[in-house]
C-alpha cells in the first residue's frame, strides 16, 4: 500500500530502513489518554530507524506527547500520569456540584502534569529540536463562546460516529478556523501549558479557553490528524494516529506514512482513573513500534 501502513493489517510500505532518515516531519494526532500509544511508539521506533524530523505537527494530546517526547521527559510524563490517575477515584464528582471544587478533575490533572514534566530546562531542550507546531480550534464570535462550543462539539461527534472521516469538515462549514502556534513562541512552562490546554479544550473535561481574545477549543474539531499544518517541501510525512481507520479511510498520498494501533488502544480518552491501562497503551505503542521497525527492515 503505497504512503500507508498499518500494524493491524500487517501492510508492509515501500519505504526501506535505509530511507527513514528522510522523515522530515512527523504528525501527532488527537486522541486524550490514547495518545500514550504514540509516546510507547517512538520510544522505540525513533532510535530504531534513526528517526529525526525538522518539524512536528500536534493537536490536544498528541501535542503534549510530543512536547515531552523532544523534551526528554516522556518518563518523567509517564510517571506523573501513572501517580496522578492512581490518586484520582472518579472521573466525575456529583458532590461538588454543590461547592466550588471541580466536578470534573481533568483540567486539574492534565495542567499540573504538564507543568511538573517539562520544566523550564525541558523546555530550552524544546527548542534544540524540531520546530513543534500546535494547532487550536478557534471558534466563531457569533452566536457566543458557549453556544458555539455546543454547535462545534456536537457537529464534530455526529461526523466521527456518521460519518468516521479522518479529517472532519464539519466544524469549519460552522465557521470555526484553524490556528497554527509554535512552541517556539512559548518563553515560560506556563506559556507552554496554556498551549496545550487550549488544543485540548473539550468541555467540559477542560473549560472553555482563551487564546489572546478569541475562544480557543481543541484542534481536533478542525482536523483531529492535522497533517495540513506541516509547511510544504520538509519531507517525507509520518503520520501516528490513535485509532484503528478502515482500510479506504486511510489517504494514500506518495510520501507520507500513516501508522496506525495494532488492536484498539486499551484506555478511553478522559479516563483519569486507570493507571494500569495507561502503561498498557505505552506498552502497546513499544510493541507496534517492534513490529513496524522489522517490517521496515
């Protein structure tokens, strides 16, 4: 299959392990807490293959994957999730509906691991590597910031479960727009968080955000695989998604790699529960990776 493989369906592409150098951009797409399988992937994969892009394209999750994968701190990051998730009980807290603490404990979670995993020094180490580029959902002004994020996340829900597209249309036909930020242009962790937060907002696990003045959401309304925010002319394209695509929904396209899980990634996006699952979708990512490197062999 030509620009495509797949751990599931064994294809092996027309890449040799000689020509794996040659990736110059690699693209993280979406996917919550299954993006750990990306994190598992390269972990083995990139000194396999001598993996070394010039650029990086991330949306909600797979952007902080790939924050801490070139920072260095991937098991820094594995760890804090592993001892922030064994603390939390539930994913929701009804009683506090009735007080100021959150309902939902994931926007508390995901900001202070992001924060604790990549510390000033990771992020100098940031901007050694690869340029990251991170996209946002920018929501239209009109009808305001809460009806639009009902309009954007329900729009994109029925095209995922009708529909199952790769890269969904719906929500720019609705007037959202893509933005394209660098991590380069985030001088603070904090800065660095606030990023990441906003490509993942997805009420009401991560309240609505701001990016300047407008309202941000999570990139992955306006492409969940943002393979269009890589800039032209950088090289062959691999492409880690987070979810198993039939056959014919995956692009052939000369040049650029779709890899995909082998089986369904064993943790639901926003369960901040599990710890074990969460290992076990890294684990997943490194054993995929074992197989995709021989294959490339």
């Amino acid at each position: 299959m030509r620009g495509c493989f797949s751990c599931f369906y064994m294809k092996v592409p027309d890449m040799k392990m000689k020509d794996q150098s040659k990736f110059g951009c690699v693209v993280f797409a979406g996917g919550g807490n299954r993006c750990l399988w990306q994190a598992g992937f390269w972990s083995v994969a990139a000194p396999a293959l001598n993996l070394r892009p010039s650029v990086i394209g991330g949306v909600s999750a797979g952007s902080a994957i790939a924050c801490m994968l070139f920072s260095g701190k991937i098991e820094k990051g594995l760890k804090h999730f592993k001892e922030a998730t064994e603390k939390n009980e539930k994913n929701f807290y009804a009683a506090n509906i009735l007080n100021k603490s959150p309902v939902f404990p994931h926007y508390g979670i995901y900001r202070n691991m992001l924060l604790k995993t990549i510390d000033q020094q990771g992020l100098e180490e940031l901007r050694k590597g690869p340029e990251i580029r991170v996209l946002i959902a920018i929501a239209p002004r009109v009808p305001g910031p809460r009806i639009a994020t009902l309009m954007g996340l329900t729009a994109y829900s029925l095209e995922k479960k009708i529909a199952y597209p790769m890269h969904p249309v719906t929500a720019m036909k609705l007037g959202f727009r893509p933005r394209v930020v660098s991590v380069s242009q985030c001088g603070t962790p904090d800065e660095l968080a606030d990023l990441i937060m906003a490509s993942s907002c997805t009420p009401p696990f991560v309240p609505i955000s701001k990016w300047g003045n407008e309202t941000a959401l999570d990139g992955g309304l306006v492409d969940n695989v943002p393979v269009d925010i890589i800039p032209e002319n950088r090289g062959r394209m691999l492409v880690l998604l987070t979810r198993i695509y039939p056959e014919e929904k995956i692009p052939k396209v000369p040049g650029r790699l779709y890899v995909q899980p082998s089986r369904d990634i064993p943790i639901k996006r926003w369960d901040y529960t599990n710890p074990e699952k969460g290992q076990a979708a890294f684990d997943l990512g490194m054993h995929d990776a074992g197989i995709f490197v021989e294959n490339m062999a």
